[in-house]
C-alpha cells in the first residue's frame, strides 16, 4: 500500500509547491482576482488527479531486441536464519503517522462544521433573496458567510454599516466561495506535513476577500467609509477558519489593493505559465511510465525452468502453456527435415551459419509475423522464412487457460558437410534444427544482423558460436556469487526481496564492462549486484570464427529471505 500512496502525496505536493512557488514569483502582486482564483482551483485539481495520469512513452521498433538467449541458472542470495534483522517498515509507520495526523485535521474539519450548525439552528434567521441572515445577538463576532448563510454579530449597528457588510458577504454567497475554502482545508488536512500548502490556503481566503472588496465598490459604496468599517471589526475573530470571514488578517494589504490601479490586461498572458509547468509534471510522470530496456527483451531460452509471463503488447512472450507443434518436438524435427532445403547458391559459396526467426503463434495456432531476427545470408534466412510459413497449425499457447497470442523463436542452422564449426551456441540438440549441405565452408566471419543493420567485431556481440565462460564454468561462478555477493542489511529490514537482472559486457580480453541493471528491486540490492559482477575475474571471452570478440551477457540474481529468518528489533 506505501508503494501507491507515498509517491502519490510526493508527486501532489510537489505539484502544489511549483504552483505556489510560481504565484509568488509572478502573479501575487496583479488585480487579475477572478484569474487568479481559476489559478488556485486548477493548481489543487491538477495536483490531486495528475500522479494518475500516466502517459506511456515507448520507443518505436520494429524487432524487439534479443539480450540473450543465454542465461545462467539464476542465482539466490539468501538471508541467513543467524542473521538477526529488523524488519521494521518504515515507510508503513511514517504513513501510519501522516494518516494520525491528518485524522486530527479532519476532526478539527467535523467540529467546525458542527460549530457553524449550531449557531444556525441556536439563532433566529431572515430570508434576503437566496441567503439567510442570521442574526447573533448576544456576541461579537466578527460577521462570515458559509454558502448560503450570513452571520452578523451583535456589535453591528447602523443601517448604512449593516448594508456593506451584507454587500460584502452576499458575494461570497453568489459566487460560491465557500467552495474555496473547503478545498483549501481538505487539501491542508491530506497535505498538513507541506508548508506550502498552508501558505496556498491563506492566499486563498485573501483573495476571496479581495474578490469581495471589489464587489462591494462596484456597487456605489464609499471605498473611504467602507474601509473604515473593516477597520472598526478588525480586533473581532470568529475562531472558525473553514468559513468566509469579513475581517480576516493583513488588512492592510485588502486596503492597498482596494486603492490600486488595474492591472493592464496584456499582462493577463502570464497566467499562460500554467501551460510549461503542467507540461514539466507531465512529462515526470511520463519518464516513470516509459518502459525500460527489460520490457523491450525476448527471451526465447531460459534454461533455469521458471520463466515469468512476459507481454508485449497483446502479444505474450512466455506463457503458462507454451505453443506446440503438432504431434510434439520431434514431429517438428521430421517436419524441417523434409521441408528445409539447403540453397544451392549458399552451398556453392560454402556460406553456413544460424538463421534465427521469430513468429507469432496465434491462439487459433496458425502462424503470423515471420521475421529474421538474426539472420546469415539472404538466401538462407529467405528459407527459414518460407519454411516457417509452411507450417501446420500449431497448439496455440494458454495463459490462466485461455488461448493467446505467443512470440516463438527458431533456432536454424545451415551446416556445410564435414565443418567443424560449431552453431548451436549452448542449447541442447533437441532445440536446434539443423540442414546440412555439400559445399567448402566459407572463411569469412558471419555477420549478426540486429535491426537490419550488420555488427562488427569490434561491436558486442548478442550471440557467438563459443559463449564467454567464467574462470571454472558455472559452478565457480556459483561460488565466486555466494561467497561475494552481500544481501544489503536495509533491504532485508525492509524486506525486499526479488530479481536483479544485470546485463554485462565480456570483452574479447575477458574483462568486464559496461554493467547495467535491466531489471531492478531496490537501489541497494540493485547496486551490490552492480559492485559483485564488476570484482569478477577475467572470463574466457567469446569467439565468433574463432576470434574473441566482445559478447553480451545477462546475469539474473535473486534475493530472498528465508522464513526462518530471526527478527530482532531491539539493540543488544
């Protein structure tokens, strides 16, 4: 729940902050009151509903990227039973405590309004046109409206001082400015943790006043007398803050704007600021929902048997039920072997390699979306395409039971007679389809086709024929892991748990470089997983023809807490 409702009141509230900090900077000191007071409801709603309003910003592609198809048995770092930790939630007590406090607030808010009641109900009132006049004789109190009911105080006398202040009240009744007021405090009770917004409440209720002055000489009164009367109620406070109150403080500055010339409407353009200042917190929301690099990876091969469902778009890249060919993977086998013919222009040139395509296996099983991923030669990858496309229906593949649409990947190799070259790149043999032909192999390297364009050797490769290998193979890096890799002390208190993705490069020295996290939990985690791989030693690099060449890698690392894990809350 923290994880929702805490980057919520920070998006908010920095939001309102902007908005004040702009009012201050630039408007505060204009007549524009009517402006004004559309700028001050629009910075509250726009605050509240914009950490809703995710944009998604994707980049467009035309294949997704294949970071690769080679992964390790993920790794898990564990807490041990013997590690004592607090598991202690901070951020749920800091919003147990915010919501305390604003739950204080909002009772304050209930007995306001209880107050108000009861001096309606306590009082005899007066109908005059659309409001109620209520008349309370036996205190002073400076005179306020809420909505549609006038409070006059006992100290009132004199017709002409009686009509001005109703004057002045009857607007605020007319154009609703109790609205304000109670958006002001709601606001103030979700937010009371934020200066600003407190600071955006009294500009608030100031300008409603402001508001008011102005209606009030609009209709003939004397500035001079009227002035005099605010003067002559200054030292009376009613005590309830949620209401529309004749004298509020900084008379002084309702005077001086009552006295000041207008504004020239050109200067109006400034409030056309809103415009930037949305766009900013906008585009803040649309940096967090754009995807990142991890949502743009296929992953076709996983060899640690628990694949996560992955989507893109309303196509599924694993599922709980994954496509299948019909009569199984060695009906498949028969199938490419009596359909996939080896080119004879490709043959003649000695020209071999692996040709990878991907298509999507509908949920009525046929085939669609043939595309090289990888491709070798255009005569090769063009029979891939077409055999592909031969295809029978498939089994289409089932998410929670429900046949959808799943992305496939193929493996296909063109092997000459007799080469000794290697294409299969780690899987076993059951998952590589291969064609042999007759010809002299070719002594030229193959080319990696990524997106349509062709990689060199001195550019990482996503796969090569003989992948880097850790000092030892894999059980060493098991180890070179579970004796380096530190379970952060704040992430176990906070009990985070999850996979780390980490793609690194293995240069055609072995070393490492160019570590990033694709997928992370927690920044600490994130960054001990970062810290572990960059202390590897040099790894046997990847070869592709036979020359060492920088190769892609992908490292998935799991954190988890054991449930025998002692808590221990209190420092010995």
């Amino acid at each position: 729940m923290e994880h929702t409702i805490i980057p919520y009141l920070i998006k908010a509230s920095v939001s309102l902050a902007l908005f004040y900090g702009l009012y201050m900077l630039l408007l505060r000191k204009d007549t524009f009151f009517r402006l004004r007071r559309f700028y001050f409801l629009f910075s509250i709603a726009f605050s509240l509903l914009f950490p809703f309003l995710m944009i998604e910003v994707t980049a467009k592609e035309e294949v997704p990227v294949q970071i690769p198809a080679y992964w390790l048995s993920q790794i898990e770092v564990s807490a041990m039973p013997e590690q004592q930790v607090s598991v202690i939630d901070w951020k749920l007590i800091a919003l147990f405590a915010i919501g305390a406090v604003s739950l204080i607030y909002a009772l304050r808010f209930i007995m306001q309004l209880f107050c108000i009641l009861k001096l309606k109900v306590s009082y005899n009132s007066e109908k005059l046109d659309t409001c109620c006049i209520v008349k309370i004789k036996d205190r002073k109190i400076s005179p306020f409206s809420f909505f549609r009911w006038i409070f006059i105080g006992s100290q009132i006398d004199g017709e002409e001082k009686l009509k001005e202040i109703i004057a002045h009240e009857m607007v605020h009744v007319r154009q609703l400015h109790s609205v304000d007021v109670l958006l002001a405090e709601i606001v103030c009770i979700l937010f009371w943790w934020n200066p600003f917004v407190w600071l955006l409440k009294k500009e608030i209720k100031i300008n409603l006043e402001y508001l008011a002055d102005e209606g009030v000489l609009k209709e003939g009164f004397s500035p001079k007398e009227y002035q005099y009367i605010l003067l002559q109620v200054s030292n009376v406070n009613t005590g309830i803050p949620i209401i529309n109150n004749f004298n509020v403080s900084q008379l002084k500055k309702r005077i001086t704007m009552m006295n000041k010339n207008r504004t020239s409407l050109g200067k109006a353009t400034k409030y056309l600021l809103l415009v930037p200042v949305v766009f900013v917190l906008l585009l803040g929301n649309a940096v967090q929902a754009s995807p990142d690099i991890a949502d743009m990876i296929t992953i076709p091969f996983v060899n640690d048997g628990q694949q996560v469902p992955q989507k893109k778009g309303d196509v599924y890249v694993t599922v709980d039920k994954m496509p299948e060919f019909p009569g199984g993977l060695n009906a498949q086998q028969r199938f490419i072997a009596q359909n996939l013919k080896y080119p004879v222009e490709a043959q003649e040139k000695g020209i071999e390699g692996r040709v990878t395509v991907r298509y999507v296996v509908k949920s009525t099983g046929d085939i669609s979306d043939v595309v090289v991923i990888r491709g070798v030669h255009p005569s090769l990858d063009k029979e891939a395409v077409r055999v592909v496309k031969a295809m029978p229906k498939w089994i289409p593949g089932k998410q929670n039971g429900k046949a959808v649409d799943v992305y496939y990947t193929l493996p296909l190799i063109f092997k000459i007679s007799g080469s000794k070259k290697n294409f299969s790149e780690g899987e076993k043999d059951k998952d590589v389809m291969v064609a042999v032909g007759y010809g002299t192999p070719k002594k030229e390297g193959i080319t990696l086709k990524e997106g349509g364009s062709e990689s060199s050797l001195d550019h990482p490769f996503i796969t090569v024929e003989d992948m880097p290998v850790f000092p030892g193979g894999e059980s060493a890096m098991q180890k070179f892991v579970a004796d380096n890799l530190k379970y952060p002390e704040s992430a176990q208190k906070a009990g985070v748990q999850g996979r780390v993705t980490v793609r690194f490069i293995v240069g055609k020295t072995g070393e490492i470089s160019d570590v990033r996290v694709i997928r992370g939990i927690d920044s600490e985690c994130d960054a001990e997983a970062v810290r572990m791989i960059q202390s590897m030693p040099k790894w046997t690099p990847g070869k592709q023809n036979g020359i060492a060449v920088p190769v892609y890698f992908t490292l998935p690392i799991v954190y988890r807490l054991k449930k025998d894990t002692v808590v221990n809350t209190t420092k010995k």
